[in-house]
C-alpha cells in the first residue's frame, strides 16, 4: 500500500512537472514570436528616427547658410 502511494505521489510530481514545462515552452513560444516584431518594430523606429533627424540636420543647415547670407548681406560679418 506505502509503494502504491509513493508510486502515485512520484507520478503526480512527474505530470505536474510536464504540465508545467508544456505551459513554460508554450509562452516563451509564443513570446518569442512577438518578440522578434516588437524587435522589428523597434529597428523601424530607430531607421525612421534616423531618417527624420537627418531631414531636419539637412534644415538646420540651410537655415544656418540663410542667416550668414543675410547677416553677410547686412554688413554684419561674424
């Protein structure tokens, strides 16, 4: 009877243990999947960011060129 309860207890453990690595595998699964688009979200962000900041350097720039002139136009050299 004590070998039949042992045996019982061990093997619920061992279920219990599957059950569990079978929900652990099936969220790090699926967790990995969303992982890698929120990783290629992420990277068209950054390229966007990127894109953007280097319109608005190209701005600045210009805008830069335009006040020299016009203070170069006025008489007023730097």
């Amino acid at each position: 009877m004590m070998a039949l309860l042992s045996v019982l207890f061990f093997a619920s453990i061992i279920v219990f243990l599957a059950i569990l690595a079978a929900i652990i595998w099936f969220f790090v699964k699926i967790g990995g999947a969303g992982n890698r688009q929120a990783q290629a979200d992420e990277a068209r962000l950054v390229q966007e960011l990127h894109q953007a900041l280097e319109k608005m350097e190209a701005r600045v720039e210009a805008l830069e060129t335009i006040l020299l002139e016009t203070q170069y136009r006025k008489g007023e050299h730097p």
